[in-house]
C-alpha cells in the first residue's frame, strides 16, 4: 500500500467517524491534529467526504453530454448537465460553550445525522447551533440553509430559530432558509408550525409542498401549494439548480451562493430574462455558456473569478 493510499484509508475512516453522530470535541481536536502533519490529507478528506455527501455525483454516469446548442431556447430548455463534483467539501465542526456549531463554506453540502436520530443537510456558506436538550432540541440558525429530516419525539419539539423567526415540528422535513428580508421556510412531509417571537400570536402551519416567510416585520407570507416549487428550491440537495421562468438576476444569486467565481449582470434588462434549465451548482461556466446560446448574450471573463453576462449584439438589435 502506497502512502496515498494508507492516508486515503485513514480519511475514509475519519469521514465514516463524522457521519456516525457521535462527534465529540475530542475527535474534533484528534482530527485536527491528524490534518496538521500534512496537507496532503485534508485534500484526501475533502475528496472522501465528497463521494460520502452526494453519492449520485459519484456513481451516476461521470459526463452527461451538454444538449446541443441548437435546442437552447429562452424557456423551456433543459441547461447542461455537465459533471463535476457538487462541492468542495470541508466543514469547521467545533463544540462550542452550550450546543454543537457548525460552519459550512462556501460551495459545501454537508449531511450530519444529529443525537436524536434526525438528520440535516446543511447548504452552502451555513453556520448554525445545535441544541439537544431533555425537553427541547433546537436549531439556531445564523446564516445560511438546511434542510431537515425529523425524527419523531412528541415529549422534544423540534425547534428551528433564525432571529425571531421560528419554525416547530414534529416528524417531519422542512428547510430553513435566512434570506436578506426575512426566514423561508419550505416543507416537503408532514406539518411544520411557523410563527415570529415578536408576535407568537400570529401563528401558520405550513404543510408539505408549501412555503412561508416570516418577515422582520412579524408578518408572515403563506404561498399555497406548489410542490413542484419547492422540490425545485431544494434541488441543492442533489448538487442542482433547477431554473423554471427564474430571472437571470435570481438564477445568477443562487450559483454565486456556491462559487468563488461569480456571476455578474449589471444590465437591468439582461438581468430581467427568464431562463430555463437544470444545472449543476459548481457549473457556472456552463450556465452562462448556455445563456450565450439560447439569449445571445455577450459573457466576459477576462477577470479572475468573474463572470459578466453583457448584452449581445444580437439583444441590441431587438431594441
């Protein structure tokens, strides 16, 4: 066995240690500890943990041909599939003084089974706290997403927080999602209770296939149901962006949640085109490629981890 090979065992086990759920600050420490003596490693875990967060990544066929040009259309078109990895994978897991924090960077999915047998995937650039308590388990959500998979326990409510935004249920899977003007909560089984600590009079429940967003004014928004919808605003959880009738201006938010290189629109009309597709979340190149095709915008990339979507000659001519 080669010296690569001896440590890619090592970090097989070390990611097989993470996903028991059972991490301790002692295996944080001995984690970090191993991850010093050469830098070799933390690359090795970052592949493994890759292959353990999004098996379909792995498995399923590595390259999936990009559709042909000609089939780009302004709507209804399905964007490139084009292969590579979902997310450079690393969390900074700490314990902290009270709960579990965790920190998730930029371009990183990570899926962590919790104490009570409920299991979170955490979405890109995401920190957050864990509480598990005799009578409570709660989420203190700081920035980010993730999404939840409840393990029944009528006597422990299970509780997401992110600023007066409150989310409770009880065997069920919803996401949570910090947003500039307030928390979204999306629900994909069972029934999830939402409500503002700044008026806990005003109280929704929210069932499966719809959404709320409790605002910073305490109101809450209530959208009925579209599961289509929010199985396409969790596509994260497969390493996807699904597009249907997103604006560019939307569209180029969520990949610049995943990637250090960023969409640029400056042109408000560019940024207001609608645009269809389904598209890996570390595919920006191949996004914008294809909003080149179908739209016949200009893409500029003479700047280091830019990208800048410009109006096309052929756009000019419409106006």
């Amino acid at each position: 066995m080669s010296p690569r090979e001896q440590i890619a065992g090592e970090a097989a086990q070390w990611v097989a240690r993470m996903d028991a759920g059972d991490w301790s600050a002692q295996d944080e420490a001995d984690l970090q500890a191993w991850l010093a003596v050469d830098p070799i490693r933390q690359g090795l875990l970052l592949q493994t943990h890759a292959a353990w967060l999004m098996p379909d990544a792995i498995s399923a066929p590595e390259v999936i041909p990009a559709p042909s040009p000609a089939i780009w259309k302004r709507r209804s078109v399905l964007g490139g599939l084009v292969a590579a990895s979902g997310a450079a994978v690393l969390a900074s897991r700490f314990m902290m003084a009270q709960g579990q924090a965790y920190v998730t960077q930029l371009g990183e999915i990570r899926r962590v089974p919790l104490g009570d047998g409920s299991v979170m995937t955490i979405n890109s650039d995401t920190e957050l706290k864990v509480h598990l308590a005799k009578h409570m388990r709660q989420i203190e959500l700081a920035q980010g997403e993730a999404w939840f998979e409840v393990a029944k326990d009528a006597a422990r409510p299970f509780v997401v927080a992110s600023g007066n935004a409150r989310a409770r249920a009880v065997g069920t899977a919803f996401s949570v999602r910090k947003r500039e003007g307030g928390v979204e909560v999306l629900v994909t089984e069972g029934i999830v209770e939402t409500w503002s600590d700044a008026d806990s009079g005003q109280r929704v429940r929210v069932v499966a296939g719809e959404r709320a967003l409790i605002s910073e004014r305490a109101v809450v928004h209530y959208q009925a149901s579209e599961t289509a919808s929010v199985d396409r605003a969790l596509a994260w959880r497969n390493g996807m962006i699904d597009l249907n009738g997103t604006t560019l201006r939307d569209a180029a938010e969520e990949f610049n949640r995943y990637n250090q290189c960023q969409i640029v629109i400056a042109d408000p009309n560019v940024a207001a085109e609608q645009f269809d597709g389904l598209f890996r979340i570390s595919d920006p190149e191949g996004f914008a490629e294809a909003l080149k095709t179908s739209l016949g915008v200009s893409v500029n990339t003479s700047e280091p981890n830019v990208i800048r979507i410009e109006r096309g000659s052929d756009m000019q001519n419409k106006t």
